[in-house]
C-alpha cells in the first residue's frame, strides 16, 4: 500500500475516473464501449445474456479494519461472477459504481482498483462502466455483472426434478470460520492493541473468507463433459438456506447427508478452536461461494472425473419434506440460519 | 402514504424482495427471466445493447426532507433511462438495489418502488433484479439501466463533427432553481417550524426538480425523421460541463449563443426571486436530463418540425476554443461549474 495520500477532493470527480480506468483495455468481442460516455455499449455473442447486481455496504458485509482494500476489491467483483457461473453462463462485462467518504484517499482507491482489475484479469472481464462519487458514512460498492449464455443454457433454481443428484462443489464451512477468527483478533485488538494477533495455521479459512474464488472451472468442466445441470446457484448465505431455495422454488423435497458435506480439514480443525460443530458451519456459515447444482442420476457417472464435485444428497416428492440425515442416522428438517443482513 | 408501519426486520430480505415485486410482469420480449434467481436473462432484440448505472446517496444526491419516496423512487429510474435514451437507445430492463437504515419501514418501500413502478410503466421498461440490504446509515440506490440499439446506431459524445449545429431538447436551468426553493424552505423550516412554505407559483422548477422525465420522444422523433445525431449527451451536470464534454472528446471547439439557450418563463422569473442570472443558472445547474446533441447543418430543416428542440450553437476546430457569445456581444470562454459531487 502507498504512504502518500492525494485527497479525492483535489482531483473531483472527473479527474478521479480517469485515473482509475486510464489502463483498461477491452477484451472481449462483445465490449463495444466501455467507460466514458452515458452508457457502455455490448454486442453479445450468444444471443442470450444474464444480468445480476450486488449492493455491499461497509459494516454490513464488510470491514475495514480487516478487510484489505485490495482483496475487497478483488471480492467485489468474484461475489457477483459467482452469480453469473451460477447461471451456466460465462461472465463479460462489469460495472462498478463507489460511494467513498472523504476518509479514503486516491491510494486507497488504487488499491481497491488494484484487486478489481486483478479479479477482471483472472476470470477474463472487461470494466466497462460505473459511478463514482462521495457518501455521507463508510465505503458504498455496486457492481453489475454481465454473461454470455447459449440460448435457453441458463440454468434457474427451480427446475430441479425428482430423484436428480443434489450436488456441491469444493468444501463449505470454511469463509464462516475466517470471518470468526477475523473478528476474535478485532475483538482483542480493540481492547489490547499491543496483543499481536494469533492467526497462525488459519491461512486457509481466512483466505477464503478475505479472497474468494468464484467456481470457472465447475462451468468449463459441465461444457467439456456435455453435463446440464437441472437446477444451480451459488451459495453465499449458506447450504441450508440455499438447499431449500432450490427445493422451494422447484416445487421438491430432498434429502442431504450431513456425511457427504465437504469440509476441509482446516475449516474442521477451526471450528474445533471454537468449540463449534463444523457441519453447522457448513450449513448456516455464508460466503463459500460455491456452486449448489442438480443434475439427473444419469449423469453420475461423469461426475467422478472431478474430485471438485460432491454428491450429498438428492431430490425427492415435495411431500417427503427438506431432510437432513445426520452421520448418526438421525433425520432433521433442514432450517434455514443463513445470514440476513435485516437480522443482525 | 400509509399511516401504518412494518418493521422490514420482522419480515427479512426474502420476504421484503418477495413483497416489493410480487406484481411484475415481464412486458419486453427480451426479457426472459426475472427477479428470483441469482441473475436475470435478457435476449437482446437488435444485435447491441447499452449499459449504464448510477449510484445515488442520501445526503449528497437527495434530501429526503423535501423528496416523498415516491418521487425519488420514480426519479432514480430515470435518470438511468436519461443515459440510456442520450445514446440514441431504447431502454428495455432496469435492476434496481437498495440499502436501507432500520428508519425505513416496508410502506416507505411500498411508496419507494410505487415510483419505480410508474417510472417502468410509462418508459416500457421492465424491473428485472437487484439485491435489497441494510445501510448504517442513509438510504443509497444503485440502478443499472439497459437498453437496446440496432447494430451501431449507438450515439457517442466524441464523434462531433466541425460544423455541425448544437442542440438542445426542452428547457433548462429549472431543476436548480426547483432545489434553490426546496432547499431555502428547508431552512426556514428548521428555523420556524410554524411557517408554512411559500412555495406558490414555483410548480414548474419544483416539478423538473422533484419528477424530471427522461427525453423518449426526441430520440422517436430522431427515429421518425431519419435523424442520427453525429454526438449526444443528457445534461445532468448542467449545460457548460456537458458541451465542454462533447466538444473535450470529439477534440473541437465551439460557440454557444446565449440568446439561444431555451429557459422557460418560470424559470426566469425563479431566477430573479433570488437574483440569480437565469442563464447562469441553465449553464451550471444540473437535474434538468435534458438531451444535448450535434447534427449536420444539412438536417437543420428537419429540426423545425420539432419545437422541444433549440439549436444553441455550432462546433468549430479546435484552435477556435469553446465560446459563448453574450446577449451584449461579448465573447467569454465557456467553464465548467457543474455539479461535482466531491466539491461540496
């Protein structure tokens, strides 16, 4: 991070714009225009586009006393390419509109540029727009993500059928877990700053809490593999409240393994730390950014090609009810505990 | 609005976005799939679309103590068609996505979206997602606005031509005298609460302020008389800061005539209740979302059958300077003072 500081009301608004996206290069066919006129102009590819916006408030769904501006940045942009994947869809285009306070600087806003331009790069997305100006309190990000998608390939939540596999990729549990070391070293900093902060052995959880990844390669494996998911989305407030969105929303009961949910070793040695149950971790811990899909029993067998996807469960009749079947052979209804930011 | 009220907390972000838009139709056909999954699809019509989004803060860009929720609601959706229409396209889908404090209760949202709605209706535009989260402080909105355009039909602010006529729809400078009367009986409100507003005769400026509309019929009129504008812009910051643009980008100068800047009579007669010059308050004050623009001279005949439009002006090379010509014959060059939100 820089040790100067040029304060945004030297530049305005204008001037503030330039600087930020003077180095953009358009790279996809279909960005026609990007930043600098009334509006960005796309021609997609494919016929058919999705369209999906996020609104992140500071002390809502972010904090900068531990929030790296730069991995904010980066995380910005993953959150809402997350919802694009969850489409089926391959992201273009972004808009990112701040609100910043006079509080930050034009280095702060480099480097929270730094991490989105670096999050455009590695996932093969053109900035081709946004707003820029002050708020009253606190850091303001909106982003828009933009995809491309093969005529009526988009995959929605509610066209799981009965008996398809339940699916997720990577592991659950671990961002939440982050998040709780985050704010026990904040806690104890407030109130003994000299205390240097014990975050050794948690690289893994913290990394996935601070700079999450938004699932590509699932998309790519389903393309190469001929696979169609059923139904999918991605899940940012946790399994359970996502397992029954696609449940609900598909008119289906199902059941899940607590067995078969994904958890890395790291995340259950965490949670362990916390006396907490990693399988409730799994389900309510929110921001793993991974991909909850459906697809026909059929096509199990091409599944096994990428140790990335786990099978826990499967849908069933709407009748048999939202299960849980816990490693002690126990059946729970599944609840959902994700997080809502209107019950803080 | 209602006298009742609901706490959103007691409903959560499920429930409140499942109350908010529980009465879309999808009314374009490129709208394919709406608010409920984790992005919407759109299959352009024309080959291109354009994309364009605003983020507008409490306390810097609307005071809610003399804004209703209705009006602003309807308000931030067009100044997002605004964009759309000033690039010689057609708006077809909007997201919209708030924060809210705990100080909003869900029939203020219900008078919120009830603008937005009526916004939609009557520019054909369709509510297609958005996210709905809590603020600490404030409410912020961010809208992304899309809209369609045949295949390079686009209209850019850079590509003026020497020569070509300036032009703008409608009349300016009311917006700000509109906010010039809400703000100073604001403050007389705050100082005597017991005075009641004078607000007579101002309905005009308060109206542009309070409920602009976005030009759709210029750009039919364009669409009718083969007329393509060879540069455009909609004037948000004010008039001055807009030409700067088009003649900055398009790399020419130009002469503005100041007897030919249109001004209603309200306005003028706003402007001297403050003594205020009602010329300078059309060339900075910004919110009128007007339509600047350049044609070539040869369709100067066309532009008399539409009397919403005025020529201003003309652009000239480059070494000629930007120029306005007074009604006393004096020649000044024109400076930007619009709106600049980091300039307070």
């Amino acid at each position: 991070m820089s040790q100067e500081r040029t304060e945004i009301a030297s530049l305005g608004e204008f001037a503030l714009i330039e600087h930020l996206t003077k180095n953009i290069e358009l790279l996809n066919a279909s960005s026609i225009l990007g930043v600098g006129d009334d509006a960005a102009v796309i021609e997609p590819l494919t016929g058919q586009i999705v369209v999906t916006t996020d609104l992140l408030v500071e002390g809502v769904h972010f904090d900068l006393m531990y929030t790296p501006l730069k991995h904010l940045g980066y995380k910005s942009v993953v959150v809402n390419l997350s919802d694009v994947y969850a489409m089926n869809a391959t992201p273009t285009q972004i808009t990112m509109s701040v609100g910043i306070s006079n509080r930050f600087s034009m280095e702060a806003m480099d480097d929270f540029y730094e991490g989105v331009y670096a999050a455009c790069e590695k996932y093969g997305v053109d900035l081709i727009g946004g707003d820029t100006t002050t708020s009253q309190k606190g850091f303001i990000i909106s982003v828009t993500a933009i995809g491309e998608v093969a005529p009526d390939k988009f995959v929605k939540r509610s066209t799981a059928q009965k008996g398809d596999l339940l699916c997720v990729s990577g592991d659950l549990g671990a961002a939440f877990l982050g998040l709780t070391f985050l704010e026990r070293e904040k806690k104890i900093f407030l109130e003994s700053p000299a205390v240097q902060p014990d975050l050794e052995g948690e690289k893994y959880v913290i990394g996935r809490m601070l700079k999450p990844e938004a699932r590509k390669d699932i998309i790519e494996f389903f393309e190469a593999n001929g696979i169609t998911p059923t139904a999918m989305m991605d899940i940012s407030d946790g399994l359970s409240s996502e397992i029954l969105h696609i449940a609900r929303q598909s008119n289906l009961g199902c059941v899940l393994y607590e067995e078969k949910i994904p958890i890395h070793d790291d995340t259950r040695n965490a949670a362990f730390k916390f006396d907490m149950d990693p399988t409730a971790c799994a389900l309510s811990g929110g921001e793993d950014y991974e991909l909850l899909f459906t697809i026909p029993q059929a096509d199990h067998d091409k599944l096994v090609l990428n140790e990335q996807i786990s099978v826990i469960g499967y849908m069933t009749e709407p009748e048999k009810g939202k299960k849980i079947i816990t490693k002690g052979g126990n059946t729970f209804d599944i609840t959902a505990q994700g997080w809502n930011s209107f019950h803080k």
